[in-house]
C-alpha cells in the first residue's frame, strides 16, 4: 500500500542533484527530495512518531505507522551552528500527525549563516521504501504532497558466520559527533561488506548501515563508541569502521568561542572567513608576502642635506607613479592619479620641511608629516576616508623606500599563486598583478579601499579583513578561496579541490558562451527587447565596457573628474572627457550622472559644514542647485557633445518634483544659448523612497527613470551602507526593496517612461531574472559583467519571469528571496 509523503515545509521542491554537498546529492543517505524553503517551520510529513532531534535542532527524523523512515535535515553545515536560530517543538518518542510543527527556525539568521538553506527530506530505509512519484521544480506549500512511497520486498543478507562478535571502542574526533553527514559515510562504508555492524552508546545500539539509528545515539565530540562486527568479514568491517570513526571526517575540531570569526557563511573546520572585496574563485599555493620594516634616524645631517635628499626622493617616486598612470587605463590609472595628488600635496611637503627645518632627517620628517595627516583622517570617525589611510602609507613607503633603499615590493610572486599578507599597499597590488596572481587575502584591508576597488576591475577574486587568523597560513599552502561564500579553504581534501574545480570549470564555460555572444543585441527568449548598458568612471571603462558588449552606458559617474582635486574641473575639460565616452561607445546612449558629491564622497572644493546625518543632508541635486555656478558648467560640457543628444542627464538623488523641473529649466535655458535643436533626454535616479513612491508624478517630467539600489535600499531599510554594524543586512533582495522597484516600473509605465536599473542589483546574476519580472527593460552593469547579463537574459521567458518576480514579493525576507533566487537558478541549469 502506497505511502504519501507531504512537504515539510513551503518552498521550491528539486531534486537532491541540485544539493551541494555528495553526501546528498549521490544518495549516500538515502533517496529523496530538496526544498529551497520560504517558510519557518518544518511540520510533521506524516502520522507518526519523532524517531531523533538532534540536539543542534537542524534535523529530526521520523518513523510513520507503516515503517516509513524520513530524515529532514534544514540547510547544509547548520549542525555548526549548535543550536542558534532553531526552535525545537517536539521530542523524541513523541507522536505526532500530519502537519504538527516539529521545528521552527529564524530563516534570516540560518541563511546568513549557512552554506545553503537547501534541505533535503530523506527516505533513510531505501531497503524497506521506494520512491514511485515526486514533485520537484515548483513552488509548494507545507502539507501537499511532496513523495509517494511504495514498499519493497527486502533481499535478505546471507550471513554464514559461527556468531562471533568482535569490538573496539573509539574515542570520536568528529566536533559534533555523528549527525547526517557522518552517519552516511559510516554507513557507506558499512555496506562494503557482509557483516552485521553496530555502534554502541550508553546502552543504545543503532545500526551502521541506517542513518536514523546513528543519529539516536546521540553522540559528541570526545565520546566513546563501542563498534560491534559479526560475520565472515568482520574484522574487516570493523577495522574499516573503526579507522573511520578515529578520524574527524574532513570537519575539523571544534573552535573555541573566542576565536571563532565573525563571518556571513558558516565555516567549516580549517575554514578562514573574510569580507568579499572582489567576488570570484581560485585555486592555487599560498605566496606569503610580509612588509619590510623601514629604519629612519631621527636626526638630521643638516637642513640643505636632508631638504635635497627629500625634494630628489619625492622627484624619483613622482617620476614612478606617473609613468604607471600613463601606461594604465581605468581604476589602476585613477588610483595612481589619486598617488600623484598626495606626493604633490603641498600642505603634506611643508610639514615634512618644517620638521627639517627643526633638525629632523629627511625620512623621519616625511613619516612624522604623513602621520599626522593619517591621524586626522582617523579622527574624522568617516569609514570611507579611514579607507584611504592605505594611499597615505603608501605613499610614505615608496618615499622612505627611495630614501634608504630599501626594497618594499616583496619576494616575486608566481602565476596562479594566491597572495597572502597582512595588508597590501596599492602600488604593491599593481606591481604583484603582474605576476597574474590568482587571488588575495589580506588578514586587514576594507571592502571598499583602494586595494579592493583595483582587485575588482582586475577580476582577481579577494577577501580582506580575515584577521589573525589568516597568519596561520604558510608559505605554498594549497588553498581554494571562496569570494562568493567569504572563505579560504587551507589544504583541501581531494574530494573538496575536485568539486572545487569544477565549479572554476562551469562558471568559465559559461563565461566563454557569454563572450561569444557579447556583441549581439540583447532580447529575452520570447524577444522582450532588454537593453544591457555599463556603468563607467572613465574612457577607459567605456572603452571596455564597448568590448565586453555594452549597448550604452546607463551611467557615468561624473565625479570621477571632481574628487581628489582643490578646484572644480573647467567646463572645456568635462567637456573633453564627456566626449570621449561619448566616442567609445558610437551610436549608443551615454547617460551621464550629474555631480554626486556629499555624503561619503566630500569636495574639497565644496564646503560642507559638518552634518548629524550626512546621508540625509546635502547630497546630490541638492548641491548642484545651491551651486549653481557648477551646475551650469556642467550641464554646457554635456550638452556641447557631439551628436547631440547621444549623452542624456541623469539627475541623483531626486525626492521632488520641483528639482527635476529647476534642472530641467536650467538645461533648456542653456540648449537654446548654445543653439542645440536637438532635445537632449533629462532623467532621474530614483534612490529615495519619495521618488519610487511617486515615480507616476516624476516621469510625467522626466524622460526615463534609473533606479540606484545602493542608495535606495539603504534608505528603505534605514541602514547605512557605511556602518560595519548594519552593513550585512543592507541587502537590495529585500521584499520591501523589490517592491519599490516593482512600483517604480508600475507608476512609470502611467507615462510610458522606461526604468532601469544602474546600482549593484543589476550586476547581481542572481537578481537579473525578478528585475526583468518586475518590469524592468535596461540594466547598467560594471562591465566586466556586461557579456554574462545577455546570457541570462537570454535563457529567460518574459512569463516566467514575472512569474518569479511574483514570489521574490511574497517572500518574507532578503534571505528568502535568494533562497528562492537559488533555486530558479537550479532548475533551469
């Protein structure tokens, strides 16, 4: 008589092929079904009884009256957790009917936290259970039917043994005794052979060869286990088991409380966690770099001695940055322009003569004048200036290095090797890279430092603040490193670099698929036209957004021209840069943003006055109306580029109907002083929530609307980006962002006004097909991502991805969406 097995829990159903974890995904445990869960409580599949609840609360196991066994096991690694975000309802033994609540969990808490929330149900009796139905890749809901059981006439094992027993007893290493995963490679391992074996605890006994059984013992870390064997290969079985059991099955030993780092991902043992300063993957040996120390004296050979040697050391590193500048293109150039700035700061080459001038030598004048201006930078509490330090000390290195001559750029560095060091300085990183690193981590270092910034535009994956633990790493150690999960794997199993390997091997087929196709238009697969456009700081970002496919740039952010400078740029030379984006990319759309400065990107040259909350104060448009000066320079250097209204104006940081008219006043005063027939399209950057709410009254002003999600999921979560304290749960997959977006597209299209999307959703695989589904009809990604977005958009139906958008606004939390986003992702692979 058949058995009908309902779903635990609401979610996406898929196969157990999708699971990344073989103990799953190879049937080691059992055949079954996985879950991409979208709700909070696991309930009862069936009338029966609670056969084990792990003491983690991540997975139970229950037996039906007809002698069904079912294992649930929520999320993969969440037995590392120990028990934290998990609730557990019932207990062992108890009965329970279809639909009782067995377990709930806080889903943002175990998705933060987690390798994945994928969970998959078990039949853990296979010999006694098949599987003849199930329902994989949909939406289901708790307590509809997930599988159907059937019962099977079981072999019976032949045993021609005298009915001796042998034993051993092991002490476990395992760190959280046996749960899921051990279990299945014991049992595994038991099926090798003939004979009967048991493991033995306290009095309770289980069978090797059943999952279930294992987990009731109940076992920790440092137990010991009595292995039972009976049978002609008993020794041999219980040697294997034995030998199994002495070790800690690739999971390590656990870590104490206070050292274990604070990281987004559960790591497993031996794991090392970081922040994502460049996402991707790599595999290669350790190349441990460690700063050389620089000797200064204190005291001077006399003023005109030590002011030449400074003024000819100063000389010699301008000469270095400045032939790196002019050989580099993009983030490296604009980072060695940020150099050249500082060496040639004057308040900085006073500081340093007036310590000379006190008697001090030439280094030790430079590193006292360069420190203070750290130490004022620091005192300012800005997180995105203290990020900057690194260019200061930088500079201070290549000087003091010149100076004393002493070398600061490290041993060589091998191709394919992984950087591994305290921290690195950005001219370190540029004379390393070309060595073709495979990757970096830094024990120190900020997500968005100069380092970092250069790293993404290399497309060398990188993590940064790992902190001490990452000394532990030696020289040549084998490591994988992980910038999509935020981790470093110190030598491997094989296992681990082989399934490692081939994740490296698919993303680069699909790289190659999408590059193939980068220079074709991009159109759905039911031939929605779907425009894919770059984000882009400079001619040379134009120039290789052009060649990753771009169809245009959905923003150029202009004040890369401003920042690092005392002046604002003339209007000839905004002009001048404008232009030449504009003859990067021929015939397209070049949408530049107008001047973004506040907040966390100050002006020298713009005085504004300390502010409570400068997130909430002069940002934006704000800034350019009470400058109007600025305003009108910039709009001319625009509007003189030539075709005419190929670049259009795209203004930041809208809340009101009345900027968008004071600038659009402003543009058309000026279009009919240079005698421009040609109208030039003026848009809005809808980054508040009182320009989404309102984007019905804006686009009856504006040309298109491009929605910004850094800033507009900051404010509509009420955490700032900025703040280490909050800066994890700033995720733009948050229902409540998505539905802002969702009613941006909505109330635009009451005008028949397009919207895009230029913030960092649009360079999210993961986020392309509900954007799309929300109505979205262009993306401006970074341009290293042009060429893939195509692909995707590619293999999506308009239907069904309104379909999925329809769920993405359903769910509860950013960590459902991406579980949800995860397995739509899965089911079209």
């Amino acid at each position: 008589m058949s058995l009908i097995i309902t779903s635990p829990l609401r979610g996406w159903a898929t196969t157990l092929d999708g699971v990344p974890d073989p103990v799953f995904a190879q049937r080691m445990m059992g055949d079954g079904v996985a879950i991409h869960p979208l709700g909070d409580t696991v309930v009862a599949p069936f009338d029966g009884e609670v056969l084990t609840l792990h003491d983690a609360g991540h997975a139970v196991s229950l037996r039906s009256a007809e002698g069904a066994e079912i294992l649930i096991h929520i999320g993969l690694d969440t037995v590392m957790l120990k028990g934290e975000g998990f609730t557990a309802l019932v207990a062992a033994g108890q009965r329970v009917s279809r639909g009782d609540p067995l377990i709930r969990f806080d889903l943002d808490a175990v998705a933060l936290a987690a390798t994945s929330l994928i969970t998959p149900v078990i039949v853990t009796n296979a010999e006694a259970f098949a599987i003849s139905r199930r329902t994989t890749d949909c939406a289901i809901g708790a307590c509809e039917a997930l599988m159907t059981l059937v019962p099977v006439q079981a072999e019976a094992r032949r045993r021609s043994d005298d009915g001796t027993i042998v034993e051993q007893t092991v002490t476990l290493s395992l760190p959280h005794g046996i749960h899921a995963r051990p279990a299945a490679r014991i049992g595994e391992v038991a099926r090798g052979f003939e004979a009967d074996v048991h493991l033995m605890k306290d009095g309770k006994r289980g069978d090797a060869r059943s999952t279930v059984a294992l987990l009731a013992l109940g076992t920790g870390f440092g137990d010991d286990v009595v292995v039972q064997a009976r049978g002609d290969d008993a020794e041999a079985a219980l040697a294997a088991v034995v030998a199994l059991l002495a070790t800690d099955m690739g999971e390590g030993k656990p870590v104490a409380a206070s050292v274990v780092p604070t990281a987004t991902v559960p790591l497993r043992a031996g794991q090392i966690g970081g922040v994502i300063a460049s996402p991707g993957l790599a595999i290669g040996p350790a190349a441990r770099l460690r700063q050389a120390e620089i000797a200064v004296a204190r005291e001077g050979a006399g003023v005109a001695e030590e002011g030449a040697a400074l003024l000819a050391a100063r000389g010699a590193v301008r000469a270095r940055i400045a032939a790196r500048a002019d050989s580099a293109s993009g983030s490296i150039a604009s980072v060695m322009q940020a150099h050249l700035a500082l060496i040639d700061d004057p308040e900085l080459l006073a500081a340093a003569e007036s310590r000379i001038a006190a008697g001090h030598s030439a280094g030790f004048a430079w590193r006292g004048a360069t420190h203070d201006q750290i130490a004022a930078i620091r005192a300012t509490g800005n997180e995105h200036l203290i990020e900057r330090v690194d260019d200061l000390v930088d500079i201070e290195r290549q000087l003091l290095s010149t100076l004393t001559g002493t070398p600061i750029d490290g041993a060589a560095v091998a191709a394919g090797a992984i950087v591994v060091a305290d921290d690195l300085l950005p001219s370190q990183l540029v004379t390393i890279a070309a060595a073709k690193p495979a990757g970096i981590c830094l024990a120190r270092g900020g997500p968005t430092s100069h380092v970092a910034i250069l790293c993404a535009s290399m497309g060398l994956p990188a993590l940064v603040a790992m902190g001490d633990a990452l000394g532990t790493v030696e020289d040549g150690t084998p490591l994988l490193l992980d910038a999509e999960l935020g981790h470093v794997s110190p030598s491997p199993s094989a296992a681990d670099a082989d399934a490692f390997t081939a994740r490296l091997a698919q993303r680069a087929a699909r790289r190659a698929a999408a590059q193939a196709a980068a220079k074709d238009a991009c159109h759905s697969a039911d031939g929605t036209r779907i425009e894919i456009f770059a984000n882009i700081g400079s001619v040379e970002d134009a120039a290789l957004a052009a060649a990753q496919g771009a169809e245009g740039s959905g923003l150029v952010r202009s004040e890369f021209l401003f920042l690092g400078r005392d002046a604002a740029p003339s209007e000839d030379e905004q002009h001048a840069a404008y232009q030449a984006i504009a003859d990067a990319l021929p015939g397209q759309p070049v949408i530049v943003r107008l001047l973004d400065i506040g907040g966390d990107k100050p002006a020298a040259f713009i005085p504004i006055e300390t502010e409570e909350n400068p997130a909430l104060g002069q940002r934006g448009v704000r800034v350019a109306l009470a400058r109007p000066d600025l305003l009108e320079t910039q709009l001319r250097a625009i509007l003189r580029t030539s075709p005419a209204g190929q670049c259009k104006i795209m203004i930041p940081m809208v809340a009101s109907i009345d900027e968008v008219r004071q600038v659009r006043q402003v543009v058309e005063r000026l279009r009919g002083d240079l005698g421009i027939a040609t109208p030039v399209e003026v848009g809005v950057m809808v980054e508040t929530p009182a320009a989404a709410m309102t984007a019905d009254l804006l686009a009856a002003e504006a040309d298109f609307l491009s929605i910004g999600t850094n800033d507009l999921t900051q404010y509509v979560l009420a955490m700032d980006r900025g703040n280490p304290a909050v800066a994890a749960g700033v995720d733009a997959m948050h229902p409540a962002v998505l539905r802002m977006i969702g009613e941006t597209c909505r109330l635009a299209a009451v005008h028949d006004r397009w919207v895009g999307v230029c913030g960092g959703l649009a360079s999210d695989p993961a986020a392309l097909p509900i954007l799309i589904g929300l109505g979205v009809t262009e993306l401006s990604a970074v341009p290293g991502f042009v060429a893939e977005a195509k692909q995707i958009v590619r293999g999506l139906t308009l239907a069904e991805a309104r379909a999925h958008a329809e769920l993405a606004l359903q769910c509860r939390s950013a960590a459902e969406v991406r579980a949800l986003a995860r397995a739509f992702e899965e089911t079209r692979r």
